[in-house]
C-alpha cells in the first residue's frame, strides 16, 4: 500500500491526513490548523510543516492550493496573499518540511 500526505490548504485551514494512493481513502483522522492571517507563503509553509510533523511524516506530500499553480509555481491568489503570486510552492514546502513535494495544484 502507498501512501502520501495529503494537504489542503483552505482560506479559514489547513487540513492533511496521510492518503492511501491505491484506494484515495484517509488511512488517519484529518488533522487541522488554522490558516495564519495574513497567507503570506513563509508563513503558510511553516503552518504545513506543523501538520507534516502532527503525522511525523518523511515521506512523499501533496499539496492542494487554492490559486492557479503550474510546474509548482503560484500564477494567482485565491483566500492567500497576493505575495504568493510568483512563489515557488513545491520549493518552499519542501524545503520547511524536509519531504519531497509531488502533485501541487
């Protein structure tokens, strides 16, 4: 069985739980955190590293992002900061958290 960590970063939280990629079904409770006002993306980076480490987790994660991303960088801002536009989302998660940073949309 394969598994990611899944996060969903939302206006009002962050969520994440680790994934079954085989069957998409939480394998542990979700875990939430509120969303740090203001989005800005260190600030938001840290707050899903505290969710990678509630599940100790140093495996592969997901990130789900509200704003257009392609090839891992951030074209528009949705309920974040408008400095996201630019950022490169894949990087920054994956330097805070330590994991590899696959599936940023």
């Amino acid at each position: 069985m394969g598994e990611i960590l899944g996060i969903d970063v939302g206006g009002s939280g962050i969520k994440g739980a680790p994934v079954n990629t085989e069957t998409g079904e939480l394998s542990q409770p979700r875990f939430r955190i509120p969303t740090p006002i203001p989005a800005k993306p260190k600030a938001v980076a840290k707050t899903i590293h505290q969710v990678v480490k509630q599940f100790e987790w140093t495996g592969k994660i997901g990130v789900g992002f509200p704003a257009i991303v392609r090839g891992g960088k951030v074209y528009s801002a949705a309920n974040v900061h408008k400095t996201w536009i630019g950022t490169d989302l894949e990087m920054l998660v994956g330097e805070e958290t330590g994991c590899i940073t696959v599936g940023v949309n």
